[in-house]
C-alpha cells in the first residue's frame, strides 16, 4: 500500500472531539475512543496540501466558489454513480446535519410528520423535534444479521407524513440500499407526495461488490422528489471543513432550499471549503480504494475475533463505511449497565445503541477507523472484560 494506515497518531492538542470530550461525557479520560465518526488515519496529503497551499497566501479574505470545485462535484458523481448533473443543482451546506436542519425548515411546518428509520443517525430525530415536527418512527427489520426495510409499515406510516429522511446507506448498521428498494421508496414516497431528504455521507465508503446508488438516479420521481446531501467528509476524513451540498433537481424545490439558505447567508462557505473538496475528488480515487481495502481488513478482523472470543456480542457487518453495530443483546445488560461494561469494565468508548432509537437498545457501535494495533488493544481490553463478567 502506498498510504499508512498503521500510523499511530497523537490527536491531543487539536481538540480532537473523540478525545477532548471523553471526560465530560464518560467521566474519564482513560478510555480508548472508537466512537464518534471520523477517522484516525491521516487525512489524505493531496488535501493536506492544498490547505497548506493556501494558507501560505498572507490574506484569508472571502472566497469564491471556484467553477472547478462544481466540475470536481460533477466529474466525482458521473465516475462513481453514473449520475450526471449539472452545476446549478448543487447547492452549498456547511455540514450536512445543517443541511438537514435547513431542509426541515424549509419544506415543513411545525406540527408536521417527518419520518425516520431507526436504529438510525440521531440527528435525523433530534433536529426534527428542535423544530417543533413530529417524528414518526418506522423501525428496520433485523433479519440474518442485516436491517432490512418494513415496507408494509412504511407504507401505512408514511401517508401522513411531509417528509422521510433516508439514510443511504444507513447507519447505523452499514445497509447498502438497493436500486429496487430505492425505487420502491420513490413510487411509494411519490403517491403519497411524501418528500425525501437522502444523506448519503456514507456513500464514498461502500465495499464492493456492494454499489452506491443515489437515491435521485433511480427513477424520475425519485429525481423530482428529493434533496440529495453529499460530501467528502467522511471518506476523506476531512469532517472538521463543514464543507457539505445538496444536489437537487426539482427547480421548484431547489428555489425554495437556496431562498432560504442564500437569504439567510448560509451557504457562503469558507476559506478551506471549496479547494479541499475538489482536491479529494480529484485526486482521492487511489487512496479510497486504499482506505476502504484496510477498513474492510478490520471489519473482518473484528468479526472474527468476536466469534472466536466473545460469541455473545455479534457483529452487524457494514455493507458501507467503518462503523459496526454490536449486537450485545445477548449478554442480558439493561442499557445503562451495557454503557458501565464498556466504559469502566472494558474501557472503551462507544455510541450508547440506543441514541439511534430505542430499536438500538442492546447494541454498541464501534468506529473501527483506526490503525489495526489500536483495534487489537480494544480487542483485547474487551475480550478481558468479557471473560471477567460473563465466564
Ligand atoms: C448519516 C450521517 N449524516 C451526517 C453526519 C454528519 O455530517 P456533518 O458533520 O456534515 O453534519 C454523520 C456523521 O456521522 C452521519 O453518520
């Protein structure tokens, strides 16, 4: 491999998120962090440089949105997903919960059924209720280790409802939806002039030989009827830019969504927003594949180690990105006593299941983003911990 992933780096100093609020949040600071949603891999050089580049430059005036940061965007989805856009349907967020929240309000009132599937990003329920709109919960099936959607229930719920936030794919739980459920939603999301908003953060990450599909390139109603939320961020490890966009087709629609976010001066940007997207579409195809081939080793890695050692947390494994739900329903531990068996048993610290939802009761996730000897030291703390309480 030409990138080391190996690489054991010191994140203090730089108010590291997944560090810096270890004490706040689980009372110490002796924990090894594999929770919130960045990587602890380098972030790729051909980024690096080019924030580099341009903080060489003496003035950090305002900043134009390059027109190659729009064909670095149209080049990227054309490879990768076979879509083709255009530049005037892209439109900036700094981040995409903003962009979520932004959309919520645009496009519902308060008191109107927003509809989600958990276990899912909390997020997607957290800035919904915020904004005073009811949030309908439409569970995923858990079946043979993988979530699967309740199309029956989807069905009835979604008729009441203004908008569905689609995770594609999901997380938690790594689901890669299909064309055809994808165009399923669409047909059933159309009739009942249900909008969809898609985040598809998690897209970049998808293990072959599973394949991304947007959500707006399954049919014209799925196109006509969507906001579409991309970035880089997650793949290219790069979350602290906020630098995020929606792709949408409708004029209508995209009208509605860029009178709010230009009136209100939200989709400005900044300095280091629009050079390190291009730069990781540009030049990021090599160090993806890289990327993905070693977390993908860890996925497995984590799996097997778990079916040999601790058989009664059982791994959901990803179809996308580095985030593994645990199912530890098992080891027979209310919610809180899970969360004190991880945090003061085996020191680590994970995202509480149930955050996702209450259907995420039972479980852990894990951010396995890290260099595999770390991964092996969580490994092993937990497996001791294991041993100690259950054996
Ligand atoms: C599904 C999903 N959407 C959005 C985000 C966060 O995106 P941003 O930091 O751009 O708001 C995450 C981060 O984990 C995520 O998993």
């Amino acid at each position: 491999m030409k990138y080391n992933f190996d690489e054991i780096i010191d994140r203090s100093g730089t108010d590291a998120l997944k560090q810096e609020a270890l004490l706040p949040r689980w009372g110490r600071d002796d924990l090894i962090p594999l929770w919130v949603a960045d990587m602890d891999f380098a972030t790729p050089p051909f980024i690096m440089e080019t924030l580099q580049k341009r903080c060489q430059h003496p003035i950090l005036g305002y900043t134009n949105k390059p027109d190659s940061y729009y064909t670095a965007i149209i080049n990227w989805v054309k490879k990768r997903y076979s879509w083709d856009i255009e530049r005037s349907l892209i439109s900036f967020t700094p981040g995409i919960v903003a962009g979520l929240a932004f959309a919520i309000k645009c496009f519902t009132s308060p008191g109107d059924k927003v509809l989600v599937m958990p276990p899912v990003y909390h997020p997607f329920f957290l800035v919904t209720k915020n904004e005073d709109r009811e949030v309908i919960f439409c569970p995923l099936i858990l079946k043979d280790r993988q979530y699967h959607i309740d199309f029956e229930r989807f069905e009835e719920q979604v008729k009441n409802c203004k908008v569905f936030i689609l995770c594609n794919p999901h997380n938690p739980g790594g689901r890669v939806w299909s064309a055809e459920e994808l165009k399923r939603i669409a047909s059933i999301c159309a009739k009942n002039k249900v909008l969809v908003f898609s985040d598809e953060i998690h897209a970049d990450l998808t293990f072959p030989p599973y394949h991304h599909t947007p959500f707006a390139t399954v049919s014209e109603e799925a196109a006509n009827n969507s906001l579409i939320f991309m970035s880089p961020s997650k793949a290219f490890n790069m979350a602290g830019l906020a630098s995020s966009f929606c792709i949408i087709k409708n004029d209508s629609l995209r009208r509605i969504f860029k009178k709010f976010t230009d009136g209100s001066d939200l989709a400005e940007g900044h300095i280091f927003a629009f050079r390190s997207v291009e730069a990781a579409y540009n030049y990021g195809e090599e160090w993806l594949s890289q990327v993905l081939e070693y977390l993908q080793e860890n996925i497995n890695y984590t799996d097997r180690y778990l079916k040999e050692k601790m058989p009664r947390i059982k791994a959901i494994i990803p179809q996308a990105s580095y985030l593994i739900f645990l199912d530890c329903r098992e080891l027979h531990l209310s919610p809180k006593t899970l969360v004190d068996f991880f945090v003061d048993k085996a020191h680590l610290a994970l995202n509480d299941g149930s955050m996702f939802g209450k259907e995420g009761e039972g479980f852990m996730r894990i951010n396995i983003a890290c260099p595999r000897i770390i991964l092996t030291k969580a490994l092993r703390q937990l497996e001791k911990a294991y041993h100690n309480t259950f054996e």
